[in-house]
C-alpha cells in the first residue's frame, strides 16, 4: 500500500507541474485576488474535478473509450479550439487590466470558468484517463485507493499553494506591470498548448 501511495504522489506531482490552463487560471484568480479566501470558489471547483476524473480513471473502464482513435481527435479538435478562445480571454483581460488592479471573477464566474478549464481541456483528460488509469491498473483493493487517494491530495494541495503562491506575487505588484505581463506570458504558454495539440492532430490524420 506504501508503495502504492509513493507512486501516485510522484505520479501526480508530475503530471499536474506544467503550467496548463488550470494552474494558469488559479494562479492569475490568486494575483487578482484582495484577500486569499476570494479565490476558494475556483480552487475548490477545480480540485473536485480533479477529483471526479481521477475516481473515474481508476476505478471505470473509461480508458477504454480513448483507445478509440476518432474520439481522440474530437477531443483534440474541440480543445484546440477552446484553448485558442482561453488564450484570447486572458490576452484581453491583460489588455484592459494593464494599469489598473483588478479584483478576481466573482464566485459564479470562477466555478464556470474553473469547470471548463478542468473538464473541457482534452490534454489534462487524457493525462489523467490514460496516464493515471493506466498505471492505476497493477493494483487492487486497498492498494488501488490508496493509489487514488495520494493522487487526488497532491491536486488538492497543489491548487491551494498554487492560489496563495499567487496572492502573494499579487499584493506585492500592486502598482506594477508585473501582473500584466504574467498574463500576456500565459496566454502565449496555453496558445502554445494549442499548437502542440493541433500538430498531434495533424499527424493522427
């Protein structure tokens, strides 16, 4: 069971470090945010998610499905193109809030935003599905929840240093470009993403 946890906290810690559209969206949440308590709704949003797509690759068949060329491309054709309008959306909030310090989303439009990130991003989903499924397939038992369960804390733990990392850039760039110029970054980081996922796209044709 030891071993079994060692994995999936190495498993996961490795899997959710690159900068991707969630760990983006919290962190820049937490920048904006006056007080560190504001960016909850999206921390946790994002974290249940985590949760509910790792609960289903370990214990579902769901894997299966991937194993499905056609519906990797939908999933990576619809991606694509949810990740360049991500791109776009937090290009222009860096363009309006250049200046100025802007407060995060209200709670309702950090779920929502929070819930496409983690659900609508085909690059995390089959991380999760086909990476963590997969290995979670040599165990059984109480070996296979304690797999899920070091995976599913390293998600809940990363979101929230993840936020609070971001509070404090945030409240010491007040007054400062710094803010700005981290979502011009990000933006260009997930456009990246985008490219990549497009250039799989096209080789799978």
């Amino acid at each position: 069971m030891f071993v079994a946890m060692i994995h999936g906290l190495l498993l996961s810690f490795g899997l959710i470090l690159p900068l991707g559209p969630q760990n983006i969206f919290i962190f820049n949440q937490g920048t904006r945010a006056r007080q560190v308590d504001d960016v909850l709704p999206a921390v946790l949003s994002a974290a249940i998610c985590d949760t509910c797509l790792i609960l289903l690759a370990v214990f579902s068949a769901s894997l299966l499905a991937l194993s499905h060329l056609w519906i990797q491309r939908i999933l990576l054709a619809t991606g694509c193109f949810f990740l360049l309008w991500i791109g776009f959306s937090i290009w222009h909030d860096a363009a309006a809030a250049q200046g100025k310090t802007a407060g995060c989303l209200s709670a309702k439009k950090q779920i929502s935003f929070a819930l496409s990130v983690s659900l609508l991003n085909p690059h995390a989903l089959l991380d999760t599905i086909g990476v963590i499924g997969t290995s979670a397939l040599r165990y059984a038992g109480n070996e296979k929840w304690a797999f899920a369960t070091a995976c599913i804390s390293v998600s809940w733990f990363w979101f929230f240093i993840l936020a609070l990392f971001g509070h404090r850039i945030g409240k010491r760039s007040v007054g400062t470009r710094i803010i700005h110029w981290i979502n011009k970054l990000s933006a260009l980081i997930i456009w990246g993403i985008a490219g990549y996922m497009s250039w799989h796209l096209i080789l799978s044709l």
